[in-house]
C-alpha cells in the first residue's frame, strides 16, 4: 500500500460514522416501506416546501425589511450530489477550485483510488482541504439545508426519512401519532427553509466572509508547502520538540502532515493563545519554533486579520439567521412539535442557549428595530464588537 492509498484510507476512516449512518438510515427506511402495518404515508419535502416557502419569505421581508430576491430557488439534491455542494461552499483559492471539486467528488463516491490520486498530485492543496471534506461530510446527516448562488439546498435523504423513521420507533399504533410527527416534520422544514432564506438577504456579509477565508486558505496552502519543503532532521527534531506521535521513516509524507495539522493557525494558535485571539493584533511565537521553521511568524501574522473578519461576519450571518428564527416561528405549532418530538427540547429552553452571534444581533435589534438587519449586512462588526455589541452600537449608525 502506498503512503498515499494510506491517507485515502484515513480519511475515508474519519468519516466512516457518517457513511454507516447514512447507510442504516437508508436500510431503515426501505425496511419501514415494506412494513404492512406501516400504512401512514409523508408528504415529500418538496411537496411542503412548495406549500409553505411564499408564506416564509413574507415572512422574513416583514420582519428584517428585506425583501428576499425571486431568483432565490429550493432545491432537493440527491446524498452524492448534496456532498458535491458541501464541496461547492469551501471558498477555495482560485488555483484549488478544481482540487477542492474533484476531492468532494472522490470522497461523496468513496474513491479510495481517486483520494490517493490527489494526494499524490497536490499534497499541500490535500493537506489544506481535507479537514474541510471531513468535517463538511461528516455533519451531512446533521444538516437539512444550505444556500449557495441563489438557491437553497434541501436536504431531501434526510428529511425525506426521518418522519418515518421517528414514528416507526415509536411503535404502533402508528396512526395515533401521525399528525404530532408531521407536525414536527412541517416544523423541520419551516426552519430549515427559513434560515436559509435569511443567509439569501446577506449579500455583503456572505462576500466579506467568502474573501475572509480564501484568505485563510491560501494562508494554510502556503503553511503546507513551506512543512512539505522541510528536510529530514528538521522535521524529526521540530516533531520530538511538539511531542508528536513518532511515524516511520519510511512515511515522510506522514510525517509533514502530522507537523502541518500541528501548526495549521486555526489548530496552534486557537488552542495555545485561546479564543481571545480574535481579538488579538499580533503573534508572538515559541523561538524553538520560529528557530526551525523561520516563515511560520509571517504567516501567523497574516492570518490573524482574515481569521478575525470571517470570525465575525460568520457568527453575524448564523445569528441574524437564528435571532430571525426563534422570533418569527415563536408562535408556530408545527416548530413547537419540532423541538419536542425531533430534538427533545423546548421552545424556552432552545430559546436561553447562549450563541454569540445570536446575543449580538439581538442587542442590536433591541436599539434599531428591523433596521438592524441592513445595518449588520451594510456594516459588519469586528471580533471585539461582537464579543461588545456596545462598542458596535457607539459606532454604527
């Protein structure tokens, strides 16, 4: 086997939770259709979507003052093509696009081969996106929708599922509870469909992230080449100083990797300065590093500001999008018996969890009503507004 069919495998292996679920999600539905005393029967999510999706976006130009563009579309892409899709938001450099489509595509197939190929053609760009094909895929179960160039992607395997699944569980009769679950199912989708709406209206934030993490990346492209480019004794002494896991000579690559995700910024600096470097101005480095690899100050330094403005124009855009949520479907029956019956809460308690970007805009709409929602996509906050809606408020108009 060869180094690189021996990341192929790792990385398959990283998301093997997600693909056996995927998989026992898929035999259990097909198991409930050939049940006979399973006779109740789901509207699909395209059928509801179409019902309640023009009373949504009313909804949303009510409450933000922004009205949603008509080119906005609901789409219901099949699992492979919803993984292509997950590839289609990392905001790669441009001279990674390729790389980064190709490796979703080799990952959604389970191409071991196709994994190892690219891994051999570009180790730096493997190096820089595979966390983002393990940690996109691994959460696709988890996920029911996402918005990207004018259309809102569905999640149709798993919401097309798991109303079924949930009252087959439950048991017989299953007739007695079958308009609580669809209630529920109603309610999934109205949030999902809702929050997606809300990131449509967000064009400014959405542009300032998008550049904010290209930035990252193209950092993180230039950390890998510069771990790649290390001689032998290098890497064997800067691995014993980090106390890394000793790897055979014979797996150099591994070897380099294992340093890279060591040192990749958003890994080293988050977990040695904490998460107060967001709001950090500079970098101060151990000189053993620094010693061994010369570059890593400078490219620590750059990363700080990019890391910051995607830090708070993301949080601003996830919380605008739940602050619009948990306000307008306050009253809905159907989100109710979706927290109750798919997530085992409340409306109280899911409305009390703490989330920085949510307490943001709320503290804001507190002052200026639904302007607040041109003001936060007009005007992003910093790192440390964020963490002080008060600062933001003294100098936003």
């Amino acid at each position: 086997m060869t180094e690189q069919e021996e990341f192929a495998d790792a990385l398959l292996d990283q998301i093997s939770v997600e693909t056996n679920e995927e998989h026992d999600i898929a035999t259990l539905s097909s198991r409930i259709r050939e049940d006979p005393d399973f006779k109740v029967r789901f509207d699909s999510p395209k059928q509801i979507s179409d019902q309640i999706a023009p009373g949504l976006k009313q909804k949303v130009a009510e409450f933000t003052g922004i009205g949603v563009s008509p080119d906005v579309t609901i789409e219901f892409p099949g699992l492979d093509e919803l993984k292509e899709i997950k590839g289609k938001k990392v905001f790669a450099t441009p001279d990674a696009r390729e790389f980064v489509d190709r490796l979703f595509l080799a990952v959604a197939k389970q191409n071991r081969q196709g994994i190892a190929d690219l891994v051999k053609q570009d180790t730096a760009k493997f190096l820089a996106y595979s966390t983002y094909a393990k940690s996109y895929i691994s959460k696709i179960s988890t996920t029911y929708g996402d918005y990207l160039d004018s259309k809102i992607y569905i999640n149709n395997f798993v919401l097309s599922s798991y109303p079924q699944i949930v009252l087959h569980k439950q048991g017989p009769p299953y007739e007695s509870r079958y308009e609580m679950i669809k209630s529920g199912y109603v309610g999934a989708l109205k949030m999902t469909i809702l929050e997606e709406l809300v990131h449509s209206i967000q064009n400014n934030l959405y542009e300032e992230n998008k550049k904010a993490v290209i930035e990252v990346n193209r950092i993180n492209e230039d950390l890998a080449k510069i771990i790649l480019a290390l001689d032998d004794t290098t890497v064997t002494r800067l691995s014993d100083y980090l106390q890394l896991p000793a790897v055979p000579d014979e797996f150099p690559i591994a070897k380099r990797a294992n340093l890279f995700f060591m040192l990749n910024p958003d890994n080293f600096i988050v977990n040695v300065l904490g998460p107060d470097v967001m709001t950090f101005t500079k970098v101060e480095i151990d000189p053993t590093i620094q010693q061994m690899v010369p570059q890593i100050l400078e490219i620590y330094q750059r990363w700080l500001l990019p890391i910051q403005r995607h830090h708070a124009a993301f949080s601003t855009m996830e919380g605008m999008a739940e602050f619009s949520v948990q306000n307008i479907l306050k009253d809905d029956e159907d989100f109710h018996q979706y927290l109750m019956t798919f997530m085992g809460t409340d409306i109280s308690s899911y409305q009390v969890r703490k989330n920085m970007g949510k307490d943001f805009t709320e503290a804001v709409f507190a002052k200026h009503g639904k302007e607040t929602f041109q003001i936060l996509i007009r005007n992003p906050p910093t790192t440390r507004e964020l963490k002080d809606p008060q600062l933001y408020l003294k100098r936003a108009p």
